[in-house]
C-alpha cells in the first residue's frame, strides 16, 4: 500500500527527577547536600531509510512516546538519559508542525536525521542549589517534560522526471518501455492509483529517475479525482514531462487538455510552471496524430516530442533531451531557508509569559513557562516556597492584586489549586 501522507502526535520523554540526599558518612561533619540531577528523556528522532518507499509504517502510530531519563541518585550520582526513539522514514519526507505550520525538516539526502521534539531535561538535585545562604538546601527539581507536537509527514518522491497528463494518455505505458518499472495498465481511467517510480538509462550512459503520476483532471487541485493527493510529488522533479494524447481517442481536444492541465499545475503551485517542461505528443501512430499535431504545435512554443509508446518509437529521444535538461539543471532545495522553524523570528517575544482570567470565581493562570515550572516543582515545604518566589518575581502577585484578588481566593495552575494569602 502506497501510504504518502499521515498526521502523527509525538510526545518526547520527561526528564528524571533529580534527588534530595544528604551526605551521611562517619568523620565527614556536615556532609551537605548530595543529590545527583535527573538524565534527560528521549527525543524524537525522525531518521531516514534508504529501504522504505512509503509512510505505511507510520499509519498505523497514531501517537509516538520517549522515555523518561533515569532520576538522580545520592552520592552526587546523575541519571542515566534516555535512549532517543528514532523513527525511520523513507528519503524524500518533509516534516512539518500541524499547529503552526513551521516546516521542521525536509530529509531529502541518505544520511539526514533531525529532532522533531526534544526530550526534557533532568531536574537538577539538591547539591545543585547549593549557595553560601543555603548551604544544605532540602529541595530538588521534577524533571522537565518533553516537547509535545502534532506532525504533518509527507512523502515527496525523489524524482528527476515526472510525467503529468490527463487519464489514459500513455503515461504507464511509457515508463514502462523506458525503465524496469512494471505499472498496472488498462482500458479504463485512474489504472494508476500510486506514483510508479523507474530508473531510466539512455543509449549514452545517463540514467536518472521517472515518476508516473496518476493522471489529472480538471479541477485536481481542488480535491476532483485523485490530482490532489499527489500533485506534491511533482514539487521535487526537477522537469515536468507533459504526456498529451494526439490522436484524441477519448473524445478530447489535445490543446484544451494541456491548458487544462497546466492550469492546476499553477493553482496548486506557482512554481510548478517556471520548471523546465517538455511536451510528449503520444500515440502517434493513430490515424488523426498528424493533423492533431500540426494544430497543437501552431497553439505552443515549447518543443514537442512524436512518440508511440506502443510501438516504443520515438522515445529515445525524449530521454536523451530529458538527460539534456536535467544536466543543465543545477540542485536547488525544495524549499526556502525562511521556512523553517530555526529561521521564524517569533513576533510575540514582548508579551508576557503568562495570562490570568476569572473562571467561576477561581483566578485562572496559564502560560507555558508558568505551567512548565510547576511541572518541575516537587512539592515539598521548600519546594513551593521556591515556587511562590518565582512567581512573585514574575509579577503575578501584583498583577493579581491590580485585577482585584483578595485574600483567601483560589489560584489555579493547571490542576493545582492554591489559596491566595498577602
């Protein structure tokens, strides 16, 4: 099964926990604090296989976990971090943040490998609040909780050549004849319901990789047929081969398909017309190619190609021009370095870290710095007193006070609830 596109949830492992210990030895006065801090949890690694050709394995992992790092021990012992889950992908898939819409990684070469999420940190253990006023402090952290996404995984072919047209114009059949690629082929519309991939050599030495793609019809960009689904594979080619039925067998105008064509090429994406093109005018050998061509080539500019897939004439020097082409075709990425996460300037970096509102008569905070802190909060004495420092120090008290809180309300983090006290 031919699996090109899934939404997945990865949650990267939490942090260990660090540890409040005391060293206790005979002849070591005032041993001190001695916990250790926590290892720090799984990421999630997307890494690609050369092996796979599709996100099948994928489908079916609705939701990806890490582990937790090991926690701290005594004696100054750190836990152990977590071993990182990798996922395998075939080469070609983009990774992108459902919610934002912030592409994380196109793993387009052999060896690429990239975190989607990282795991939390260890939470540090007591020797690490160690100062000259608290010499023997009795608190530790929890350990940081991992990043929490909702990935969009798309495969897009990596292919040099791919092959559009309407439905039953030949596009099987000639990747068929030019390649080791074995397509399913019949009398009847949609027979490729998948991208056929096939390596092509020329009669001088040159190879390179065709994609058959399922054909298109007119409104395919908006979800008609099956154009949308794999309209993103041509997104990759580096030259669009545009297969147009001559001989008019289904009833169809040749020049009215390749505008129609061209024209959901362009609404799904700009770019996909600034690609070199070249037109194959196929099934040649029909009684009515050879007025039909004479029309088509008074309409285009761009070169046109006789070919008779049937009979495999012709089709030697489609590929030698294609070879032409894609030699002259320096390697330019997929997308813009703007696209990336590691290049969004994020415009909200002046607004506070946290919002409060009044929900039912409790006095609500939320913000994710706030709720990540209190994660990390081991509830201890110390723990919360730390805790309730913190926040003043943020201004959530005198903001509070200025919203009109008085003592003895409720206060609400996550599903913490506290009593306001002055």
């Amino acid at each position: 099964m031919f699996v090109d596109e899934v939404i997945i949830k990865v949650i990267a492992g939490k942090g260990g926990d660090g540890c409040t210990a005391f060293r206790r030895e005979k002849y070591v006065p005032m041993g001190g604090p001695y916990g250790g801090n926590g290892g720090r949890g799984s990421n999630i690694v997307f890494k690609v296989d050369e092996g796979l050709r599709t996100l099948l394995d994928l489908r079916y992992q609705k939701l990806i976990k890490g582990k937790k790092g090991e926690n701290g021990k005594g004696k100054n012992q750190h836990g152990q971090n977590a071993q990182d889950v990798v996922i395998r992908v075939p080469q070609g898939t983009v990774v992108t943040d459902n919610e934002t819409g912030l592409i994380l990684a196109d793993l387009k070469d052999k060896n690429d490998e990239v975190i989607v999420a990282h795991g939390g940190r260890g939470g540090r253990g007591n020797t690490a609040f160690k100062t000259q006023t608290n010499p023997a402090p009795n608190f530790s952290e929890n350990g940081e909780p991992g990043e929490e996404k909702e990935l969009k995984v798309e495969l897009k072919l990596l292919a040099d050549v791919g092959l559009v047209g309407m439905p039953s114009v030949g596009k099987s059949t000639i990747i068929s004849c030019v390649s080791a690629s074995k397509p399913k082929i019949a009398a009847y519309h949609f027979t490729t319901l998948s991208p056929n991939l096939g390596v092509v050599k020329t009669k001088d030495n040159r190879s390179f990789v065709m994609a058959d793609l399922p054909g298109l019809i007119e409104g395919a960009s908006k979800g008609e047929g099956l154009g949308d689904k794999f309209l993103k594979h041509i997104e990759r080619t580096k030259v669009i081969a545009h297969v147009v039925d001559m001989s008019a067998t289904e009833g169809r105008d040749p020049y009215e398909d390749y505008v129609k064509i061209n024209k959901e090429l362009e609404a799904f994406n700009p770019k996909l017309l600034k690609k070199p093109m070249i037109i194959i005018a196929n099934k040649m050998d029909m009684p009515s190619a050879k007025e039909n061509l004479k029309k088509f080539k008074e309409k285009v500019k761009e070169e046109v190609f006789e070919v008779s897939a049937i009979t495999n004439k012709g089709l030697e020097q489609v590929l030698i021009a294609l070879a032409d082409k894609l030699d002259a075709i320096p390697n330019t990425p997929l997308y813009e370095d703007e696209a990336f996460e590691s290049h969004v300037l994020y415009k909200f970096q002046k607004e506070e870290p946290y919002t409060i509102e009044k929900e039912n008569g409790v006095w609500v905070i939320k913000g994710a710095y706030i709720e990540k802190l209190l994660k990390m909060t081991k509830m201890t004495d110390e723990g919360v007193l730390r805790f309730t420092k913190k926040l003043r120090r943020l201004g959530i008290d005198d903001k509070l006070e200025e919203l009109g809180i008085q003592e003895g309300d409720i206060v609400r983090i996550l599903d913490f609830d506290f009593e306001y006290k002055q």
